[in-house]
C-alpha cells in the first residue's frame, strides 16, 4: 500500500473533513434494507434461541443476553455493538450470535448505556462489568469481537487495569471488526455533541494509547472497500500493539464495507467466526 492511500483514496483531501471521513451511510448503496435485514435476521434468533438475560445494576442497561449451545460449551464469546456508542443495542445484533453459537460458544451479547446519557469512559465501565458477569456464568476461554464502537470497547477491555485479573486472563482472543482506537479525531466532528468527548478522556480512552496486557492476542479486521480512515484506524493498533507485546493481526477482507463486513459472524463456517476462534 502506498503511503499516500489513506488521503487519496477519494481522491480529494478528506483528511481535513473528519465528518466526512467518519460517515459510512453515505458510501454504502441500500444501507436502510441492510440495517432492515439486521432486524429480520436478529428477531429471528431471537425467537429460536432463549437467552438468559444478566441484568447489571439497577438501570435498563447495561444488560448482558447470554445464549448457550446445544451441548456443553466451549467456552465464551461475548459480542459488542456499534454505532458510535450512541445508537443500538446487543439485541438489535443478536444475529451474529449464530456463528459462534454453531461451533458450541456460549455467546453474550452486550447492550451498554448509550451517549449522550453515558460518556464513552462510563460504557467501558459498563462493558467491563458486563464480560465480568458473563464470565461468572461460563467456564472456559474468553473470546471477544465488536465492530466499529465495540471494537474500541472489546480493546479497552484487555488494556491494562480494566478487567480483574481472574476474568482478563480467561481472554484468549480478542476481534475488533472496524474499530476506533485513537478517538482524538472524533472530538472534531459534529457527533462530539453528543459523545461530549474532552481532550483528557480521548487520550485516556484510546486503545492505541493505552498498554495492553501481558500476553494479549488481538485481531484487526476491516472490509478493504471500508473508508480509508477505518482501515488507518484498524492497522494503526495492530501496528502499535505489536511493538508493545501483543500478538496481532491486521486483515482486510476484499469486497467488504463497513456495514457487510460483519456478517462472517453469522455463519459457523464464516470468516470471521474462523477468525475468531482461531
């Protein structure tokens, strides 16, 4: 790859409009009947598969729905959404629970209190009490996978001191799908708004700017139609996590954008449910 790609991708200097570079509707045809299709898809699993449901704390969220295999689990995957910690649930995305589920994970799908009610420093509290929970109902490795916002999120959760120790050390694997791992660039948005993203938490939020655990293995995955600044986002921390100790990976799965890139997770045979139980 060039040098160069991250601003010439558009053609144009989409490096000064950090709205612009941020937005993934706008580039993707049918993105309603996609986000439709979610529904569909996650309403369905969710009628076929009973989930026992963890409530942490005394609010609507955060919640954790945990779906257990046919047989004795293998261990625990838990799942974290995105949209830019303002929007969705773990329910809205109960689809991707499928794939693991189909190779005997018991899967926990997150939902965390969304901004501009939380601020991103809280929802990683609450994502941290949520796989804390989760992990006291399955015994077995921890896998983690979250996509755009939870990509920061499943991140944050083995950087140094956010998970007791006896959870943290379960985590075998962890799979960010399009994360954000330097949030510095989102505080020049417009959704900074409602995100209320300071100076002093985007650098003590960013994963890229943060030490991970001894021993953390850690998956950056993108779709290589992504916008130019995802992919950026996806090799910077696989690249600054390498020379800290971490075993990474980047990947970037040809002909996938933001929002199709994450339907490896709903096959057992998928690529990203091979990825993650790698």
């Amino acid at each position: 790859m060039r040098i160069t790609d991250w601003a010439t991708d558009r053609g144009t200097d989409w490096g000064t409009d950090w709205d612009d570079a941020y937005a993934n509707g706008a580039y993707i045809d049918g993105v309603d009947e996609i986000v439709a299709g979610w529904a569909r898809r996650s309403d369905g699993l969710r009628a076929a598969q009973v989930a026992e449901v963890l409530q942490i704390g005394t609010g609507e969220r955060p919640v954790v729905d945990l779906y257990r295999p046919d047989g004795p689990a293998q261990g625990l995957s838990v799942i974290v959404h995105g949209g830019y910690w303002m929007a969705f649930s773990g329910r809205d995305f109960a689809h991707l629970a499928a794939g693991p589920l189909g190779r005997g994970q018991a899967v926990a799908m997150v939902s965390y209190t969304l901004a501009p009610e939380a601020s991103i420093s809280q929802i990683t509290r609450e994502v941290a009490a949520a796989v804390t929970a989760a992990a006291g109902c399955v015994d077995g490795p921890i896998r983690l996978a979250g996509h755009s916002a939870g990509g920061h999120l499943v991140t944050r959760m083995i950087c140094e001191g956010v998970l007791p120790d006896e959870v943290a050390e379960r985590i075998v694997h962890v799979m960010s799908i399009s994360g954000l791992h330097d949030l510095r660039p989102l505080r020049q948005t417009a959704m900074n708004h409602t995100l209320g993203l300071t100076e002093t938490e985007a650098i003590s939020e960013s994963p890229a700017l943060l030490n991970p655990r001894a021993g953390a293995r850690v998956s950056c995955v993108v779709g290589a139609d992504e916008r130019p600044e995802f992919r950026r986002q996806n090799a910077l921390l696989a690249n600054i996590w390498h020379g800290l100790g971490a075993e990474t990976s980047a990947v970037e799965l040809a002909g996938e954008h933001h929002f199709s890139v994450i339907a490896g997770l709903e096959h057992p045979d998928g690529h990203l449910t091979e990825i993650l139980l790698t």
